[in-house]
C-alpha cells in the first residue's frame, strides 16, 4: 500500500531515497534528515500510522514523501515499495536500510523462529533493500547505507542472533561495495551505539541503574540521539562522501575505541593523563 505525501518541491529536489523502518527511531530520523535536506523520500514500515506520522513531519520541513507499507523480510513488499518511489518521483538515488529488531536469548537458549526472525528482518531486510534499490538506481551512480550495531563489530552477551545478525549486516554491505563500486554505487554501514530510540526505552524499562552502567561504557557518557546518526547517513550518501566505500562508520561516542574503564577511576599513574 502506498500513498504520496502532498506537499514539496519534486523539480527542485536534490535526489531521491528510499528508507525502510521509517516510522520511528532512527529511520524516521533519517528520513526528516533527508527531508529537511530537499531529498524527495520513499518511507517503507510494517505500521502505516508510524510511516504516515513520519511523512507528516517530513512535509513541515518542506519534504516530498511516498508512504509505503510492509514487511521488510518480504522481497515482494521491498520490490513494491522501491518501485513506487522511483515512479512517483522520477529515479532512485539512494536506499537506507534502518529497519531492525531485538532479540534477546543466548545461542543455547533462543527459540529457533525468534533466531530466524531476527535474520529474516536484519539480514534479509538489507538484502531485501539492496536487490530492489540497486538496480534502480540511476546509471550515474548511487548510495546504500545499512544501519548495523556495535554489536555488528563487537559482540554483546545474551544476545546471539541480535549480535549475528548486525555482524552479517556488516558482512553483506562490504560485499555489496565490491560487487558494485565499479558502477558508482557505494556501500556503506552505520554502526552505532544505543541511541535513544524507542527499542533502547524497552530494553531499560524500569532499570536506570543499568542503564547508567553502559553510558558509563560510552567515553562520552551517553547515548547517542538519533538524529546525531541520521547526519552521518545523510553524509555517505552525499557527494561529500563520494570516495567512501565499503566503510562501517561508528557512532558510538567512542565506545569501540578501546578499553574504557566505566564508571571506574583510572589507575593513579594514569590519572595526569587523562
């Protein structure tokens, strides 16, 4: 199911992207990132309320919008849903992957449907989006972006297929930016940190205090807003990175930089340094 957002300017656009899980954290940051830049925006999600909520802020900032609704682990869904806004507004420039679920459970313990369903939306729902979108794009070239973890580079306990499945993410975009930089197609991943979204609001629902244990992981000593990584995407897909190619860009407020002690003190003969 599609709908197209009445309001902005398709003539003076400055390119065309597709965005699935657009209907809130950072897909719909993304999206009103790309909005508010004078991008004309495919919004793909599995609630029509959420993408129609987000296509209503994107046409406050001016923005030109498609709502399209489905399931990302659906190829027929994705195909509809990136074909309608290369329709609606003329070509394809870029496809941001931002759709994505928890899952909590060790590998001993997960339920086998919830393992695979968590591939089915972080894994098959990227490849999903690059098997539609790449070859939609215009012959001059385009944009991927997929939005991975911190746990896609490192790894987190008692999350084995959340953790798998970001890793596989990281995996697949590298393999994209080889197989299809000679068309002037970059592929890239975002990896960030919790940011505060809706999905980091269930997993510290009634438990501050472990919530201050990780931002104390972070040397920065918070989460990221989700806005903060929606400038990141609307950098790679930009011109300004142009030459960026098969990278995964952390955010993470410095997180996988290295060992960080916490909350902890530093040993006294390091405190004069830090």
């Amino acid at each position: 199911m599609t709908t197209e957002g009445e309001k902005g300017g398709d003539a003076s656009a400055i390119g065309v992207a597709v965005v699935t899980g657009a209907g809130g954290g950072i897909g719909r940051a993304t999206a009103l990132e790309l909005a508010a830049r004078g991008y004309c925006v495919g919004l793909f999600d599995l609630s029509e309320e959420a993408a129609e909520a987000t296509a209503e802020q994107a046409r406050w900032l001016g923005g030109s919008t498609l709502v399209a609704v489905g399931d990302v682990a659906s190829a027929i869904d994705v195909d509809a849903a990136v074909a309608a806004t290369a329709a609606r507004f003329g070509t394809l420039d870029a496809a941001v992957a931002c759709a994505g679920i928890e899952m909590a459970g060790s590998a001993i313990k997960i339920d086998p449907d919830q393992w695979r369903r968590a591939f089915a939306v972080n894994v098959d729902g990227v490849l999903n989006l690059a098997r539609a979108a790449i070859p939609a794009m215009s012959p001059g070239g385009g944009a991927f972006v997929a939005i991975s973890s911190d746990a896609g580079v490192t790894g987190w306990r008692g999350c084995a297929a959340y953790v798998a499945s970001k890793h596989a993410v990281v995996g697949l975009v590298r393999a994209l930016a080889l197989d299809h930089g000679r068309h002037g197609i970059r592929s890239n991943v975002v990896a960030p940190a919790f940011v505060e979204t809706e999905m980091t609001e269930r997993i510290f629902a009634g438990s501050e205090e472990l919530r201050g244990d990780y931002e104390a992981l972070i040397p920065m000593g918070r989460f990221a807003d989700p806005t903060e990584v929606a400038r990141v995407v609307a950098h790679l897909i930009s011109p300004e990175a142009a030459f960026t190619n098969g990278h995964v860009y952390m955010v993470d407020g410095g997180e996988t930089a290295g060992l960080h002690a916490g909350r902890s003190e530093p040993p006294p003969s390091h405190r004069s340094r830090i």
